[in-house]
C-alpha cells in the first residue's frame, strides 16, 4: 500500500502545467469537436491541452447519446485532448469536477459577477435556473490507467431562439442582454482549465471537491426526482467519492446514484 502512494506521488511530480489550447486547430465546420479530437489523435500525436474548436458543430454529442444543439457562429463549441496517466482511474470523476468548476468560474467572469453561477450534476452549467453549459468526457483507458481523455464543452453564447425539445435553455446573451466575444470566451475558459488542471496536479483533491460541493445546484434542498418512472422526494446532499450523487430520501436512508438513474423534476 505504501508503494502504491509513493508511486502516485512520483507520478505526479513529473506532470507539468498543461497550457489549454496552446495548441488549437480551428475548423470552420465539423460534426462533432469530440468526434474531431478522437480522430486527430489516432492520426497523429498532439500536445497535451489542444483544443479542437469550431464554429459551426452540426451534430454535437450530448451525455448518453444526446444531441447538443447549437447555432453557427453563435456558442463556444470545443474539445480540450489530455493525457491524465498519473490519475488512477478510480479518481477519473476529478476530471468531471474540475472541468465544471472551470467552466462555472468561466461563466460567472463573463458576466461580471452578477449572476449566481451553479454546478448540476453531473454535466451541466445553470443561471436563473437554466441551462447555459454542457460537457461531455470521455477516456480511453488502457492497462488500469487513463490513456487520453477528451474534454467536449458547450457554451451558449449569443444564440436566443432555442429548439423547443431542450429543457430550460439559455446563454449569456439572454441573461447579460449583451454579447459576448466568442475567441474572449474561449480565451477566459482555457485560463480556468489551466488553474483546476493544476491544483489536480498539486494533488488539491480536498480543494478541488469541496469547491464543487460549493457550487453544487440544490445542495441542501428539498426536491423531486424520478427513478423507474416513479417520482420521490429527496434532499441532495453531496457527491460520493465515485462520481454518484447522493440523495437523502429519509431520515435515516441516504441512496447513491449513477448518472441516468435519477433525474431531476424541475
């Protein structure tokens, strides 16, 4: 047990600060930036932190095989590719964490502090109670560690009229009435995925989880949720150290569960 830790330890004195998008390749139109990013890496080796960013993503992948919908030349739509080896997979979900507190720190910038910024479990970005982010990670693991992780970003910028099959939409031009430069956007947030990345790397994971718990969407409250068609009340009261969301459902029975197990009635 002792040389496991003492390895991790080494591991992770060797990782360096990863400069996000650094390296960038723009492509005016593509399917999808995460379908881009796993493409690009399997033709040719890229530095850690590239970013894959486009202005017109046509068909945008959502968690569990959802659609992420977005204007050209409207939203900040993009893929970061990192190599977390010195991450231990059961630690994968602080990928999950910093990336939403990058994106929330990101969001509250732009809008100068005037809004209340939250983290929804588990991929989602929420002003006013709507939705103005998403992302979408995903690893490829080989020998019991993370091989590469791409790290898909949506951010609704300046587009206003949303497809009514999207629950609670919005953007920052809706909320701020103004908008937002969208190579300024991008510019702000690969600033934030440098500072979470490396308090990962500094080990900071008492940090880094409970700024998350901080920011989390209706910790602490009261609310309905469905599982199995069925709806129940329950009182989010954190994150497990696996990624699952916890949910007191009495006095005395807090449950877990795994994305796509419960679902938020709002």
């Amino acid at each position: 047990m002792n040389i496991l830790k003492i390895n991790n330890t080494l591991k992770h004195s060797f990782v360096k600060t990863i400069n996000f998008g650094e390296n960038t390749i723009f492509l005016p139109k593509v399917d999808s930036t995460n379908l881009e990013a796993w493409r690009q890496v399997k033709e040719r080796e890229l530095s850690n932190g590239t970013m894959i960013w486009t202005s017109n993503q046509y068909e945008g992948k959502g968690a569990a095989n959802s659609i992420w919908s977005s204007d050209a030349e409207k939203n900040l739509t993009l893929s970061f590719i990192i190599y977390p080896d010195f991450l231990e997979i059961e630690h994968q979900f602080y990928l999950n964490m910093l990336t939403s507190l990058a994106i929330r720190e990101t969001i509250e910038q732009l809008l100068e502090n005037k809004s209340k910024v939250y983290i929804k479990w588990p991929n989602d970005i929420i002003v006013n109670n709507g939705k103005v982010s998403g992302m979408l990670i995903e690893n490829s693991i080989y020998d019991s560690s993370i091989k590469t992780t791409i790290i898909g970003i949506g951010i609704n910028v300046n587009q206003t009229i949303f497809p009514e099959n999207i629950k609670n939409p919005t953007s920052l031009k809706l909320i701020s009435n103004k908008e937002t430069e969208i190579f300024h956007c991008a510019s702000v947030l690969c600033n934030n995925m440098k500072k979470w990345h490396s308090k990962l790397t500094e080990q900071k994971y008492s940090q880094i989880n409970q700024s998350y718990h901080n920011h989390l969407y209706l910790i602490n409250q009261e609310n309905e949720f469905i599982k199995d068609n069925k709806v129940f009340k329950g009182i989010i009261t954190g994150i497990s150290e696996h990624g699952k969301l916890k949910i007191q459902t009495s006095e005395k029975n807090v449950s877990e569960f795994a994305f796509k197990e419960v679902e938020y009635l709002l």
